[in-house]
C-alpha cells in the first residue's frame, strides 16, 4: 500500500547526513553520558540511605538496585557524584536532539505496523523515547526548582529511571549488529576525514535511514557533530561551575547556582533552604536554645557548653543533589565526642532533628560509618565565624560524602539508636 | 514451533522475551508512581508520554523549518548562523525557566535571593556567539576575496584530493 503524501514516505526525507553511519555514531556517544546519568542516579539514591530512620523519599519496599551504605570517604564523594550527574545530562541534551533527529524517518515508517513484532518493538522505543525525555525534562526543571506538574518528583524521576535503563538495555542489545555493520561498512571514522565537499549520502535502502533522493549537502558529517559538541561545550560552560568551583564559578552563567550568594565574607556561599523558609526564627536559636543528645543517658547542653568542647577544624564540601557543591572550612565538636558524652558505645545509628516543625527533611538517620568518622562534626563556626542563621545556627551537621540535606541544619536534638 | 512463532511474529523468541521483560518492568516501575501518594494519575502519564509526542510534533518540525530558512541563506553563510543558533537556542532550550523567570517564589525560599539577570546574560552569550561568528566570517569572506586574485598552488592541491576521493 502506497504511504499518504507527507513524512509517511521515504522522499520526504533528504538530509544527505542521516544513514545509520551517522545514528551509530551519535548513540555511541550518547550512550556513555547517559550511562553515566543513570549510574551517579541510582547512587544518589544510595547515598540517602534510604534503609535507615525515615530517610527513604521512595516508596519503601521492592527490589532497589544499588541498596549499599554509603560510604564517607573520599569526603568529595556525593559532590562529584551529583557534579556528575546534573552536568553531564545537561551536557547530553543536545546530543539527545541530534539522535532523534537522526532516526525521524522511523517514527513515520509506514505501514506504522508491519508485524507483532514491529508493533511491540514500537512500544518499546514509546517507552524508551518518552522516559528519556521525561527523565531529561524533570530532572532539568527540577534543579531550576521549577515543578509545573501533580507528582513527587523524586519519586516520578526515580521510577522513570527503571523504565529508561530497561528500555535502553533492550534497545542497545537490539542495535549491537547495526551499529557494527554501519562501522564494519563504512569506517568507525572514516566518514570524519570527509570535508564538506567531498561529504557523500550513505547508500538508500528501503526501511533505511538513509535518503532515497538526498539534496545536496550544507554541512559535512564531523560539521554536524562539531555543531552539536558545541552546543554541549556551551552548557558545559556555563553548568560545570556551580559544581566545580574555584574560578569557573564565574563563568556558570546560566547555572542555577553559579551566582546565587547571599552577600560575602565568611558565609558568603549558597544555601538549599533560607531560615525563614524553614520557619526558624531567632527566639528559637537564642540563648535560650538547648541541645539535646539521647543516648545511655539524655543530656542537654547550650552553645556554650558545646564550645568549651574540643573544637575540630575540617575542610569538607556540602553537595546538594541539585548538583551545585562548596567546600568550606567548618568547625565544631565531633559528633563522636557527643556520642561519648552520651555514654553511647558500639555501632550505631543516629537520628538528628532540626528545630524546623515540618517537612521530610527536618530529620536524617545517619549510619555508623557516617557520623563515626572522625571528621563528621556538629559544626558551630565556618571560615572563623559563627555559622548565620541561614547557613543553620546555631548548629548544624556536617558529614563527609553526607548529601547535603542531610547536613542538618538548626539542630535539636541527637539520638543514638541501635543499629 | 519456533519457525511458526517465527512466521508469525515476525522475529524470534528472544526478541519477544526481551521486549516482554523490557514492558513489565516499565509497567511496574509506572505501577509504582501512579500511587495517589504520589501523583495525580492522569497528570503524571500526560508527562510521562507529552514529552516525545512534544518533541515529535513541535520541536523537530520546529527545528526543522527554522533549519529550512537558514539554508535559505548565502550557502557560506548557512553554518555561521547554525553554530550560534544551536549554542544559544541548546542553553535557552535547558535554562528557558530561569531565563523566563517561571519559579521565583522557589528560588527565593530556597536560596534567598530573587531571579535575576539570568536572561541578560543569555541575551549577552547569545549577541557575543553571533557577533563572533560573524567576525570569522567576514575574516573567511576576506580571506576567499585574496585567494580569488592570486588563483594557484593551493586551489590546484584541492581540486586533486576531489578527484581521488570520486574514483
């Protein structure tokens, strides 16, 4: 049967560039930035620890992937992860694009069912095509704190990463062999060397990629994938800084965090949460304020009590899942001086609440491994002054490798609990 | 069986094991999340799926006949267009919500400070891609205008490499 006029037939298409060359090459790119998306991902997850206390923002139950503790060292673990995992998807968006763009023909292909296994071969790329984008869209939304929708993002955003990764898999065994013929034909770079001029259609077949009546080429073939490396370099530029740091901070134009510091000195760095939105008002932090600790025994100290203590200095990033990081130079007592003060012994877990009323995360569990190292603090000061009200005074949690929200902030109150 | 299968299908049984496996972990996963815990369901499956139908119907086409005038232009000059269009329209496509200002209230319990100046320094990037874009090509235009006046070695080299690449 003859396809309706439109992009249901093969003439429709003429960019001399499309041909499976050229889709090979862009998925083999794509697909180890996406790899990368999905592993960091699935190991933020991790590093919530979602076994412990009320940590878990997931359903609970199930089978999880990547369920290991997490561990606290090296103290830049959770910053690089989450670096890694909001740069390079924004990085790969353009890559995304061009992939589409690449294999437009096939979602037109007609008949558009040639086969039971032609149509369930199509649901699978619906369901490969509609979680990347989905996966893509609320991830980015999310970390410009934008939510225009009616569900839990990071459990929508974790769930769409189990249909994407299983799609994915599904799709990459498939396309093993036409990926090795395209190379095996054409060259794995061969196709590169070619300078506009000299840039020829990759030969029609029917149900191919490539073009039955190609038009005449504008761009070659490393042009093309010199465009899209240059959109992706530009997102990398004005991305990379709010997680790297240092002089490119600057340059994190676009970022969402690359600029966004409340004033300078030493609290002059961003802040997840304004005291104000937490509703902590200073009555609540004043001299009136008592912390707690529940172990052996329960005691209460005051900020005085606590800077009489031992005072630890550690150099320590705080990393937000929205992937922008600071290191700092926190000081305190360390949480396992607390812990002995508390009469608490062996492996433990601890729980610690924030003078903040509501939400999820006015509380964190952490694991032994967690607040037992040495430089996990209750830290009071940062950069040589008092901590401000935003940055959680009168104390807060700071942990190596701990995702920042739970670095607690305004603390209340410690429990040790059986492990 | 398993060339009737085969026949039938239209591929082989591990194709459909594959694909049956791929599905049921999809449904499960979406299982999960339409919960109404966590979603409003028909909002969420609109998402889940709006997005593709979005790109599909709107932005590629969209790119497409935005490419299409572009091509219209002096064929030197097509790419000198292209390469800062797709810079700046990549970084507005990612960061349009802080360009466009669409989550303040957000922006401002979580880290204090308003939305600002975000579309500025879009506007900035994207005059400064194009002004440099321009900038190489006037120096190529330049360049070809030299080239032209004084025809020789070089034009002579490339009309050879043409002819060993078509044989």
């Amino acid at each position: 049967m003859r396809p309706p006029p439109g992009p249901t037939r093969p003439t429709f298409w003429r960019s001399p560039l499309r041909g499976p060359w050229l889709t090979a090459t862009l998925g083999s790119i794509l697909l180890p930035l996406v790899l990368i998306v999905a592993a960091t991902g699935f190991f933020s997850n991790a590093a919530y620890q979602p076994g412990l206390g009320r940590n878990a923002l997931i359903p609970p139950g199930g089978p999880q992937p990547f369920g290991f503790g997490w561990p606290a060292s090296p103290s830049w673990l959770y910053a690089v992860n989450q670096g890694l995992h909001v740069t390079v998807g924004i990085v790969a968006v353009p890559l995304l694009l061009a992939k589409l763009w690449s294999v437009a023909p096939r979602l037109f292909g007609w008949p558009p069912l040639r086969s039971p296994a032609h149509a369930i071969e199509r649901l699978a790329v619906l369901a490969l095509v509609g979680s990347a984008i989905f996966e893509f869209a609320t991830g980015i939304l999310n970390v410009q704190l934008y939510y225009p929708w009616h569900f839990n993002f990071v459990v929508a955003h974790y769930y769409g990463a189990w249909v994407f990764v299983s799609a994915l898999t599904l799709h990459v065994a498939i396309k093993v062999p036409t990926i090795a013929r395209a190379w095996r034909e054409r060259g794995a770079l061969a196709p590169l060397r070619a300078r506009l001029e000299e840039t020829r259609p990759e030969p029609y077949e029917p149900d191919g990629l490539a073009p039955p009546s190609p038009a005449a080429p504008t761009i070659s073939r490393r042009g093309l994938l010199a465009l899209v490396g240059s959109a992706s370099a530009g997102l990398l530029v004005v991305t990379a800084g709010q997680s790297v740091g240092g002089p490119l901070r600057r340059l994190a134009l676009l970022a969402p965090r690359g600029q966004s510091v409340v004033g300078d000195g030493p609290n002059g760095f961003p802040v997840n949460k304004t005291a104000a939105t937490a509703r902590i008002s200073p009555r609540d932090t004043g001299p009136a304020w008592r912390l707690t600790l529940a172990g052996a025994q329960e005691r209460e100290l005051s900020r005085a009590d606590l800077l009489a203590m031992a005072q630890h200095e550690e150099e320590l990033p705080i990393a937000c899942v929205e992937g922008w990081s600071t290191t700092q130079r926190w000081s305190g007592v360390r949480l396992r001086d607390l812990a002995a003060l508390a009469g608490v012994r062996g492996r433990t877990l601890l729980r610690v609440e924030s003078l903040q009323a509501h939400g999820v995360l006015r509380q964190a569990t952490l694991g032994p491994d967690q607040h037992r190292d040495e430089r996990a603090l209750l830290a009071l000061r940062v950069n040589g002054a008092d901590l401000s009200l935003d940055h959680g005074y009168p104390a807060r949690i700071i942990v190596p490798a701990l995702p920042g929200v739970h670095c607690t902030k305004w603390v209340a109150r410690l429990t040790w609990e059986r492990a | 069986m398993i060339a009737t299968l085969r026949s039938r299908y239209g591929a082989s049984p591990l194709h459909l094991v594959g694909h049956l496996l791929a599905l049921a972990i999809a449904v499960y996963a979406v299982g999960k999340v339409l919960h109404p815990r966590y979603s409003r369901g028909l909002n969420y499956l609109v998402w889940l799926l709006g997005g593709a139908v979005l790109h599909d119907l709107v932005l590629a086409p969209a790119l497409a006949l935005a490419d299409r005038f572009v091509r219209a232009l002096p064929r030197r000059a097509v790419n000198h267009v292209r390469f800062p269009a797709a810079v700046s329209g990549a970084i507005f496509l990612v960061y349009w919500p802080l360009i466009l200002v669409r989550a303040d209230g957000n922006y401002v319990r979580a880290t204090g400070r308003h939305v600002e100046g975000f579309a500025t320094r879009w506007l900035l990037i994207t005059a400064v891609l194009f002004a440099a874009s321009a900038v190489v090509y006037a120096a190529r235009a330049a360049g070809r205008g030299r080239a032209a006046r004084r025809p020789r070695a070089s034009a002579a080299s490339q009309a050879d490499g043409g002819e060993r690449d078509r044989s």
